[in-house]
C-alpha cells in the first residue's frame, strides 16, 4: 500500500534540515522542535538557531511559495516550545540528577555539559542561563544541569523566560525582516542558512578557544 503524498512528505523528513522540517510539520513542527532541544537531551542534535531564522523568512511574501507560515502563530509557537521546554529539563535534572547525562555515551552531550557547568561557575545564573540559550548544545544541557546543582527554581524560571523570549522572538523576527527587506529571498535561502549556522556556532568556538588558553596556562604555571 502506497501512503498519501504528505505522509510520506512526513517520513521522509530530514530533521537535521529546517527547510524539510517546516515543509512537512509547518509551525506545529517549530513548537516541538524548539521542546525537544531545549528540555530533552536526545533534542540537542536538531537545528533550533536556523529553524526559527529560516521559519521567520518563510512567514514573509519575497520567501519560496511551496513552504509558507503565518508569524503570529509561529511566534507563539517557538516560544512555548522554548519556554516549556527548559523547565520541563530543569524539572527533569532536578529530579533525575546527573544520571540522565550519565546514561548517555554521545563526547558531544558531555562537553557540553562541561561548558554549561563553566558558565553557570563563571557568569552566575542569571547571566549564564541567557548565554545558554545563544550556544548549541549548551542551552540542551544547562536546564537539566541547573537543576541538578540546585539552582532556585525561581531564579531559574525568570532567566530561561528572558533569555528564551530573546532568543526565539530574536531570530524568528530577523528571518522575518530578512525576508521583508530582500526581494526573491529564497533564492539566497541555503547561503543565509549556512551563515546563521556559522554564526551560531563562533560562541561555541569562543568558549572551546578560551577553555584551551586556560588549560594551557595552568600547565604553564604548573
């Protein structure tokens, strides 16, 4: 038997690739995406920086036809994703502790991990749960961390809503103004994709860069 066209529009769904993730789930597949990245750590692999850029873009006139969003809807979207998602995985460390980090064997996952506990040690809560949220991988990882080491869970709610609301509202509205401002933006969509990956990449890079330096200098005084 031969499945109707959308779902297997549906199954063939690269969720490594925004564009394939919003052509077969549209907006709902933004507010689970944005969930599963921020509140579960099998989520940390999936394209949230270039999901909601690129879901911005779509919401526009000049953006490709075959994928088109509405941006009041997206917007509420990406940010319950984002904000459920976070205290569902602060609620989620503070019950299970480090054992869910433990039980997974991904070196990605548990660096990390590392850098979301330098963060917290380094800039406090408050400002390195908003960081978080800027640096893939680490704003997977910081929500449960912050409960297994016992940050207040009001601090922690008042930070991730901040940092969250810039965070998803930020980069669903620059697709949005992209795609506003340039005619035919879809024929530059793969390039603009590449450089928002890039781009939010180079704070990962700063933080692996600075943590080097500081390796090497303990060893020098040591």
């Amino acid at each position: 038997m031969i499945p109707p066209p959308h779902l297997s529009s549906q199954l063939a769904v690269n969720v490594l690739d925004a564009q394939s993730l919003l052509a077969a789930f549209g907006v709902l597949g933004v507010g689970v995406v944005m969930f599963a990245e921020t509140g579960l750590l099998i989520g940390f692999f999936l394209p949230g920086d270039s999901l909601l850029f690129t879901a911005g873009l779509l919401c526009t006139g000049g953006a490709d036809r075959g994928v088109r969003l509405t941006l009041a809807p997206l917007l509420v979207a990406a940010v319950v994703g984002a904000l459920a998602g976070s205290q569902c995985g602060y609620l989620l460390g503070r019950r299970a502790g480090g054992a869910l980090l433990a039980r997974s064997r991904s070196r990605r996952l548990h660096d990390g991990a590392r850098r979301a506990e330098e963060l917290l040690d380094r800039y406090g809560h408050a400002k390195a749960i908003v960081l978080a949220r800027f640096v893939p991988v680490v704003r997977t990882v910081l929500n449960p961390m912050a409960g297994a080491l016992g940050v207040p869970a009001r601090t922690f709610t008042l930070w991730q809503v901040v940092g969250g609301l810039v965070w998803s509202v930020g980069l669903v509205l620059a697709g949005y103004a992209l795609g506003s401002s340039i005619p035919n933006v879809d024929k530059y969509l793969l390039p603009v994709i590449a450089l928002i990956v890039v781009v939010s990449l180079i704070p990962l890079a700063v933080e692996v860069l600075r943590s080097r330096r500081a390796a090497k200098t303990g060893e020098a005084r040591g």
